[in-house]
C-alpha cells in the first residue's frame, strides 16, 4: 500500500512540475495541423500552424509552423519537441508602431521541453529600408548551430494612412 501512495505522489509532482511547461500566455492561434506520423493507439506527430499578432505593431501577423510530437509522452507535454521552427510575417492591415522596441526584442516565447528548450520569436528593424525583420529559433543547440528562420515585413501605405518610419521607434 506505501508502494502504491508514493507512486501516486510521485505521479502528483510530475503533473505540478509539467503545468508550467504547458501554461502559455499569449497563445497563439491554431490555424490547423498535418499528421506527418500516424499512430493508432495514440496521438500522431504533426506539424502545427499558428498564428499570433504582433503585440507592439498592430498591423502585422507572424504565421509559424512548428513539429509536435505524438504518442502519450507528447500528449502529457513530457517529450521534447524538435527545434524546427518556419516563420512567415505579414502586414495584414494599417502599420501602428505602439511602442519603442529593442533591436531584437522577444514578441513571443514557446517551451518545447519540460525543462531547457524554447522556440522564440524576436522583433528587429531595417531602418534604411524600413522594414521589420522577425527571427523564429529554438535556443537549445542542435548539432553546433541554432535552428532558425527568418521573415521580413516592409512597411507600406494602407489605404490612406500613410506608413510609419520603424527606424523612429528604436531605442537608442
């Protein structure tokens, strides 16, 4: 019976160390997934497609595409994700800059392991041709080098508004 209730607990504080690792704020919106690993017994792996605005620069949509990984370790959040990461931004309306921003200043974060591994995405700017240049990568080390991709937005006229300049919200 103490075998049985030390098991239980155990159980009990995996699940309250992994509740932070499956919290997100600011999630992100699932667009859809694709099976790329079917399994009949237990969640597949696939590849999912979010979408999450830029907090800072209304007007702009980055569209990520990141790896999940299926079976009942993926399901729980105990299995460590893949590093890949695709990233695409878009204006998708007016550009309003409601911020100054740091060259390289984190929009989003994603845990993709119980522990150590992040995918990120970061925000810089192009000031000459003004436009806003978006980083996605994971920052565990795989085989020497970070995975990452990159997505730039150039900063146009919508409708009648006139396009700011990213280069005047940058800190100094």
């Amino acid at each position: 019976m103490m075998t049985l209730l030390r098991i239980l607990a155990a159980l009990v504080l995996l699940l309250i160390a992994a509740v932070p690792a499956l919290a997100q704020s600011d999630d992100p919106q699932l667009i859809f997934k694709k099976t790329t690993v079917w399994r009949m017994l237990s969640p597949d792996a696939t590849l999912a497609t979010y979408v999450i605005d830029d907090p800072s620069v209304k007007g702009v949509a980055c569209y990520f595409t990141i790896p999940e990984v299926g079976g009942w370790s993926g399901w729980a959040g105990f299995a460590e994700e893949r590093s890949e990461t695709s990233i695409a931004c878009r204006q998708v309306g007016p550009i309003q800059i409601t911020s100054k921003f740091d060259q390289g200043e984190e929009i989003y974060r994603q845990r993709r392991s119980l522990f150590w591994k992040k995918m990120q995405i970061v925000r810089g700017c192009d000031p000459v041709r003004n436009v806003l240049v978006y980083l996605s990568y994971s920052d565990k080390l795989i085989e020497g080098s970070p995975q990452n991709s990159t997505s730039t937005v150039p900063i146009m006229p919508w409708g009648g508004e006139a396009a700011p300049n990213c280069g005047d919200f940058l800190n100094q």
